[in-house]
C-alpha cells in the first residue's frame, strides 16, 4: 500500500514542481497543492510584514500520507 502511495504521489509533486511557476491562476495552484499537501502550519513570533527580519520564520509542511501510515504515527 505505501509502495503504490508512493506511486501515486511521486508523480503529482514532480508535475506540480514543474508547472507551478507558470500558472496564473491562484485556484489551479491552490488545488494542485492540496492534491499533495494534507496541510500548512507558518509561525511566525516577532514582528510583522514590515519586520527588520521577513525570512524569520518557520514552516512545517505536511504531505498526504495513505490511511495506513496516518495509523502508524497516531
């Protein structure tokens, strides 16, 4: 079953790398990312937009993962 996840997935991230930049359309973008990303968590603790510091921050990104190993980390 991860096996044909993989084989699943590999795919859609690599097309996903390949012709995201040149898409003009948020909506298209926005659901070729949720086709490979269960969801998005941004942190950022001081300051704002306009901050002395604009790449301070953390990202934690996770991908779509088969039920089976969503089991496994519970």
């Amino acid at each position: 079953m991860r096996q044909e996840s993989a084989v699943n997935i590999i795919p859609k991230v690599n097309n996903l790398l390949e012709v995201y930049e040149q898409l003009s359309n948020p909506k298209v973008k926005n659901d070729m990312l949720k086709e490979v990303l269960e969801s998005v968590v941004y942190i950022k603790e001081s300051g704002g937009r306009w901050h002395g510091s604009p790449d301070n921050f953390e990202i934690h990104i996770y991908p779509v993962l088969p039920d089976n190993a969503k089991a496994a980390l519970d």
